[in-house]
C-alpha cells in the first residue's frame, strides 16, 4: 500500500532513503516525503508524486514515504511524513483502527491536527511517549507498520506489514521490501510481528510488545533486481510478461491439494488463480470451492474446510490476512511471493512464487507463476513451450480496443476464468469498462449494452463458439475471435496455439489478453506501470 524506509549512518540520509524508496514506488506513488535530522530538528520536505531529487537536505538520520492514499485527500497536507513539532517525524503503512478515538483524546487536551491522514495521530502520541515504542504500541491499534524519527533516533513498530532492518557497513537501513537496500546492506534482520526495535547508525535493538529484548541473528541476503527490459522502450509490466515462460519452464512445487473440504482464497489476479483451482479440480473429480478473500470474515464458505489455500503475491493484502485469521480449520497452505510476509508467517505451508521482484503494479509474472503452481498442485502441470508471438495481437485488434469505453471478454469452462483475467488487466491498464463472463451468459442480459462497434474478444480455442459470434456481429458488435483455425471465416482473428491440455490453451490465452491490455494501454498513452488509484501491496 505504501513504502517506508529509513537510514542512519555515515552517509547523506536524504541520498539513501530516496535511493530506498525509489525500488518501493510501485507499492504508492501518489505523494513521498523526507524527514531528515540536522543536529537540532527533522527537516521535512513532502512532493505529489515520487520524484524526491533535487533537495539539498543533510543530516545522516533520516525516514521517507511513498504513499498511496488511504486516510485524507490526495494533497500535500496528507502525505508522509507527518510531525509533531520540531522533534519528531513518523512514516506508516498501514491503517490506525482507533484514530479518531485518539485524536478526539488528543484534541480535548489541546492538541491541534493539521491533516486528517491518520499518521499524524502517530506522531503525537509518538511525541508525548517521548519516542518510547512500547508506549506507544499500547497506545496505537490497527494493522500497520511504521518508521519515527523522535530527536534523531530511529524506532520502529511492526504490527502487520513486513518490516526489515538491513546493515552495512556504512550505516543501517529500514525498509517495508529489503529490494529497497539489497544491494546496499548484505545483512538482514526481518522484524516479527507485533514488535518494536530501535536503530542507530551501527546497531538494532529489537523487542517484543512485553518490553523483553529478543534474540536475533542477521541473515545474509542477495542482491534483488528487477526483471530486465531489453528494449527500453517497453514498460517494466510488459517486461515481465515476456519473462512468464521463462519461469513456467523452471518451476518446480512439491506440493499437492490435499484430500478433504479445501477452501482457497484470494484477491484481484490471486482470486483468478483461486478460480483456476477450483475449475481444474473439478475436472480432476474433485471438489475444491474458490472463496473472494474480502468476503470470507464477514460472509464465510458455508462448509468447513479442513484446508485453506490463502494465494497473495505480496504476502499482506489486508483481505486475504482477515480471511486467514477468522479462519478456525488447522491447516493453512499459503502461495507468495514473499516467503517473510505476515502471511507466510500464518501459515503451516508456504509454497514460495519465486518469481522475483514485480515492478509494474499488474500482475503479471506472478500470476503466471500462480497458475503454474496451481496446475501442477492439481495434478495438471504446464506442458511448458513458448508463449505465444506477441505480434499476434496486430494493430488492428490493438486500435480497436485502445479506443473503446466498454470491452468484453466471453469464454466457456476455464476460459471463462481467462475472461476474468484479461478483463481485469483492461480496467487496470486501459481504464476501460471491461467484463469477462460466460459465453453463454452474454445473450441473458449483457447484450442489451452492445454498440455499434462494440469490441468483443471471444475465446474460442476448441470452436465451440460460433452461435455466440454470430450473435455478436448480428447486433453489431465487433468479433475479435481467439482460436486454433487458420483463419475462420468471420470476424477478426488472433491466432493461438492451442496443443496440449485445457491448462496449456489457458496459459497462452491469458498471456495474450495481458499483451492486449499492456499494448492497448501504451497505445492510449496510459502509464503501464503505475496505474492510477492502485498500488501494488494491498494492506487494507
């Protein structure tokens, strides 16, 4: 949701921390700030967006946000850092459940509040605690990590979000990804949760919520770097797409969905890949039920699963971390990316993605290695083999969707759940109306939206589908087909391969309405990476 870092040591704070945050942005980018102590107060610079160059703060202590947007408007006054007074600046991830308890505490003994950004409740009570972070753990309640800066001094509080101390030799680093220091600091130490630790220029002092001091070892941790762009030209998202086949090639999971009620959970791309599972499941004569994380507290499965499959990139989405913790069955199977996150800490089993860092806000690599994990846990692996070209998405279909309001996807079976995908990617990149459905859902209802012109992808890889294409381009819609043929004789064509399994067709399908969504949102001049209003890390 957002990113944190801080940096005390032997070298410029400013420098470091916008060197840290810089490898984070994806996690936020609507506003970023600095704090940095000079000797005598925390100098605070805040700017929209994430462009921290330029400024000529010094001082060797320091913390730095890139913020998404959660409590407060999208301004100045509302990003991080927040203050209280010369002495103290504070950095958070996350959400304060009791905010405006303390802040109508705080008001009644004369506290004045500046913005309505709940970090600023933070720094107040930080301020009082005079920097004591288990005053202040006692005090503040919610998921959610942070960074202050109190007199030059660095505390730091984890209470859900993943929170890292690096060391190197030149001073330390704190960060909510060690991406942000890994090729600064070799040493790492990851914070567990509901604890608080205290950094200086060489040390980390941690402790748990009671007070006690906790033994730690540092672990030695490699280099993290983005997936490369050979082509400078093409965004980050688009880049890791292109690397999915590398990784389905590699992959490897030594794990199987157990017998017995399984529930699996997720959400976006994570709640696809849950469908997945059930679908091939199914197919296996199995039944495993696929549960949206944001209703599984509030409106649980109506049977008792003996396993939950939680699936989350990040390790942190807020909605699949509720959904684990009302969950009461004893066994938790977790898939991520981050194998030190609060979810992977929840969990009896972690299945890693190994799919590396994932720059562009879209899942895409993750994903792919989702479904691949997925696949072969349900006894159907990726037969492997290269993805398609990615010129058989030509101009024709890219201009056709780069400029249309309202897009539909339609497939039947575990195309449908390739629909779902290919939808979502053209509303996260496109900032398009798009929906992905049943094929044979789209006459009950749905056609009645159909203009003139109308684009209408139609995945119909095993031809099964030529009454619904009809029925599109008799209202005049306009059929983009996906199949197997040469070339069928109506409406316009993409071509796929579509040997193998029902897992194999689907893996090319979702890879190429990725390519479509990534290409049709360049062409609208959209930002690929960081599209507006999202974030890659979804703590709430």
């Amino acid at each position: 949701m957002c990113s944190i870092a801080a940096y005390a040591g032997a070298l410029p704070a400013a420098r470091e921390i916008a060197e840290s945050l810089s490898h984070m942005a994806y996690r936020g980018y609507d506003s970023a700030g600095l704090s940095v102590w000079d000797g005598r107060r925390a100098n605070t610079v805040k700017v929209m967006g994430t462009d921290l160059s330029g400024n000529d703060m010094t001082g060797r202590a320091g913390i730095g946000q890139t913020r998404w947007a959660t409590h407060g408007a999208n301004d100045i006054i509302n990003a991080n850092p927040q203050v209280s007074g010369d002495a103290v600046a504070v950095v958070m991830n996350g959400t304060v459940s009791n905010y405006y308890e303390i802040k109508a505490d705080l008001e009644a003994r004369g506290c004045r509040f500046i913005s309505d950004n709940d970090t600023e409740c933070v720094a107040h009570v930080a301020g009082e605690a005079r920097g004591d972070m288990r005053a202040i753990m006692e005090t503040v309640q919610g998921r959610f990590s942070c960074i202050i800066l109190y007199n030059g001094r660095l505390g730091c509080i984890r209470r859900g979000p993943s929170l890292s101390i690096g060391k190197a030799k030149d001073g330390m680093h704190v960060a909510s990804d060690t991406m942000a220091f890994s090729t600064r600091a070799d040493m790492v130490y990851h914070m567990a949760n509901d604890t608080y630790a205290y950094v200086d220029h060489a040390t980390c002092r941690p402790y748990g919520s009671d007070g006690r001091p906790i033994a730690f070892r540092y672990e030695r941790v490699a280099p993290e770097v983005a997936t490369p762009r050979v082509d400078s030209a093409i965004s980050h998202t688009e880049a890791e797409l292109l690397d999915g086949s590398r990784l389905l090639a590699g992959l490897e999971c030594g794990w199987r969905v157990p017998d017995g009620d399984v529930v699996i959970t997720g959400s976006g791309s994570s709640y696809h890949a849950a469908l997945l599972a059930e679908h091939l499941m199914r197919l296996a004569g199995r039944r495993v039920e696929a549960f949206p994380a944001c209703e599984y507290a509030s409106h649980p499965p109506t049977k008792d699963a003996t396993t939950l499959v939680a699936i989350s990139q990040s390790g942190e989405t807020g909605d699949v971390l509720r959904a684990v913790e009302s969950y009461s069955g004893a066994d938790i199977v977790s898939v991520t990316n981050n194998t030190r996150s609060s979810l992977a800490a929840m969990s009896g089993r972690t299945i890693p993605l190994g799919c590396g860092p994932e720059i562009g806000v879209a899942a895409t690599k993750s994903f792919m290695a989702q479904a691949g994990i997925i696949m072969a846990a349900a006894g159907m692996p990726y037969g492997g083999g290269q993805m398609p070209d990615p010129g058989a998405i030509h101009s024709t279909v890219i201009d056709m969707v780069s400029g249309a309001p309202d897009i539909y996807i339609l497939g039947s079976g575990i195309q449908r759940v390739a629909a779902l995908e290919g939808a979502l990617k053209l509303k996260e990149l496109l900032y398009a109306h798009a929906e992905g459905m049943y094929a044979g859902e789209f006459k009950h209802g749905p056609l009645a939206m159909l203009e003139n012109g109308t684009p209408v992808i139609i995945l119909d890889a095993f031809g099964d589908s030529a009454d619904t294409i009809q029925e599109v381009m008799a209202r005049g819609g306009h059929a983009i087909v996906m199949s197997g043929d040469a070339r069928p004789p109506y409406g316009t064509h993409v071509k796929i391969d579509v040997s193998g399994g029902v897992q194999d067709v689907f893996m090319r399908e979702v890879w190429l309405l990725q390519m479509l969504a990534i290409r049709a949102a360049a062409a609208a001049r959209r930002n690929v990476d960081r599209p507006r209003n999202l974030a890659k890390c979804v703590t709430v």
